[in-house]
C-alpha cells in the first residue's frame, strides 16, 4: 500500500461531479459569501498525525509541516522507510488497520492528515480498493473522532463520485461519505494527475524518454476509439510542492472546514502534451514520439490479466485505463483565493527537478 500520490500519478480522472452540491460541504458548488484575497496562517504550531507519511505525496507534505513550525507523528509501517521522513518526525509503528496503533497515532494530536490509498490491488493480500480506501479512511475518522482530533484533511480524487464507471472513484467517494458524516472539522481536496521529483509516475516517464523501459520505441498513452486516434483527454497536473503546501495550509485556517477543493495546476494539456513536456525537460533535443495504445485493446489485456490472477505482470489496470478516458481538469480559483496559492507551472515544476531523474 502506498499514499494517494500513486494513485494520482498514474491514472486520471474528472470532475464532473466534483463541484456539485454534497451534504455537509458548504463550498463544493464553487460559491461563497466572501473570498478571501489573500492568505494569512492563523494557527500556533500544531501536532499532526500524518498515515501515508512515507509515501511520495506524504514525504512533502511532512517536510512542508516541519517548515510551517508544526510536529509531525508519522505512522509507518515499515521501518526501513523512516529516513524518508523529517528528522524530528514521531515515530509510530503499526498498520492503517491496527486500531491500537491508531489510538497511537492521534493520541493529543490536533490534526489529522490521512493520505492512504492505492491504484493497483493485490486481492490476494487483501489489498482492494474498498479495504485501503474505504475502510481504512472508517478506522482513522473513528480514531480521530475519539480523540477529539480538532482538524481533519483528507485526500480523495478529482473524478470522485458514486456513478463513476471506475471502482477507484466510486471507493473514493465512499471514502468521502465517511468524512461528511463524522464530527470531525474536515478538508477534502481532489487533487489531479500529481507530478513531482520523486513520485512513481514521473519516474516511469523518464525511462520512457530514455528508452529504458517498455515500449522502449515511445511513450505510450490510453487513445479513444478504434486505432486511439479518438477525441484527447485533458490533464491538469499539479506540482507535488503546492499540493503539500495546500494541505498545510488547510490546517491553518478555519476557512476550509467542511470544505472540498478540486485542485490541479495552471496548464491544461492532452497526455502527449504532457509526456511530450517531460521529454524535452528531461532530454532536450529527443524526437521520442508519444503514441496511443487503443484503449479497448489495454482494457481487454488488463481484463484478462486480472481473470487469470496475472493483473501484477502489467503495469497498468481496467481502472487505469477507464480513468484515462475522461478529462481530469478542475477550476482552481477557490482553492488559490482560500489559502493563497500560487500554482506553478508545469513547466517550470518539471524543469525544477528535470536534473534530478
């Protein structure tokens, strides 16, 4: 299991749904009484519980906690990953489904920031869609409830929603209903593709570019229709540093409880676009192509893979595949006004870190 960045990394979503009215959310139609111009911290420093922590999303977000002046209590659960983490980051050892290491984790804590999630299942581990997004989102918001935990932020997925044709969506937002319904003062953020020095996604694109990995020849994306030459889905990918900052800055001011933010960057691409960016970031002068591998053709072989229990020979699935059939673009304007962001551009993130692939 992994944080939600691997999730979103690889795979991308909508928001068709994202903004319409839900129970509990006071702002997810887009509308306010007053927007506040700019961004001022109103919060002494605070203790956060963080599950995901050594995750490529958690790992910022922890580094991110410690620059705001506020303790971070990790949960982890293999030891060997603790390095990734802050130095004066609090140990706990145990699983997201160990209630007892819960109790741990948000014991006189005032915030809780819960980032557990997957994109490829194991259901010969135990390890579903319903299980690490959904039930292990129910055991932290019952620990953090009893605990009294004063801020709750949570990470979901832009495209979430209950008639979603991917099971990764609908689990989301099974995930999301559990928040709504508790008493905790939350924050949902919806986060697009996420990109970022060390996240899985940008390090397969890399090897794509320089012919290190399958297909070797180009880098491939999921195409409508029958050859993939079909209509292009639009990406809005959001850099893993304002990510980061975002949910530290949720944590700060009371503007965005009970709150749910789609959040993406500033540039709107089609996958090639996208891929063809990484490639001249990361290797200036390469003609590599980015092609399309006809979506029906992927789904079929991941459908396959999957009956035969083989799913973990492919670096993709069926819900990988239907994701990347739909836009994953949000408007940004509520979060950037809430928490006085300033979203990077893509390219400018990317040339950031090029170096470093």
């Amino acid at each position: 299991m992994s944080d939600e960045s691997k999730g979103q990394t690889s795979t991308p979503s909508t928001d068709a749904t994202a903004q319409t009215d839900l129970p509990g959310a006071s702002g997810v139609n887009g509308t306010r009484a007053a927007a506040a111009p700019t961004f001022a911290r109103t919060a002494a420093s605070l203790t956060v519980a963080v599950t995901g922590a050594t995750g490529f999303v958690g790992r910022h977000i922890c580094a991110v906690l410690v620059e705001h002046g506020h303790a971070v209590r990790a949960l982890v659960r293999d030891a060997a990953r603790v390095k990734r983490l802050p130095r004066a980051a609090q140990i706990v050892e145990g699983d997201i489904f160990d209630r007892a290491a819960l109790d741990r984790l948000v014991d006189k804590v005032d915030a809780c920031i819960h980032l557990v999630g997957i994109i490829m299942e194991q259901p010969g581990r135990d390890i579903t869609f319903e299980r690490l997004h959904v039930e292990a989102t129910r055991g932290i918001v019952a620990a953090s409830e009893a605990a009294g935990v004063l801020r709750y932020v949570h990470m979901s997925a832009l495209g979430a929603r209950p008639d979603a044709k991917a099971r990764y969506h609908r689990t989301k937002f099974e995930a999301e209903q559990i928040v709504r319904a508790s008493r905790l003062p939350w924050t949902i953020f919806r986060p697009s593709v996420i990109h970022g020095p060390d996240g899985e996604f940008t390090a397969m694109v890399a090897k794509w570019v320089r012919g290190q990995a399958p297909p070797f020849l180009f880098m491939p994306y999921f195409g409508a229709g029958l050859l993939g030459r079909g209509p292009r889905r639009l990406v809005q990918p959001i850099y893993v540093n304002d990510l980061a900052e975002a949910f530290v800055r949720a944590l700060e001011t009371d503007r965005t409880v009970r709150e749910v933010y789609p959040l993406g960057g500033p540039d709107r691409m089609t996958w090639p676009e996208m891929l063809g960016a990484f490639r001249d970031a990361i290797a200036p002068g390469s003609r590599k192509p980015a092609i399309a591998i006809p979506a029906w053709k992927a789904k079929a072989l991941a459908q396959l893979a999957a009956a035969a229990a083989l799913g973990s020979l492919l670096p993709f699935n069926v819900d990988q595949v239907i994701m990347s059939q739909e836009d994953s673009i949000c408007d940004t304007k509520r979060v950037e006004q809430d928490l006085g962001l300033t979203l990077t551009s893509f390219a400018t993130g990317v040339e950031q870190y090029a170096s470093r692939l």
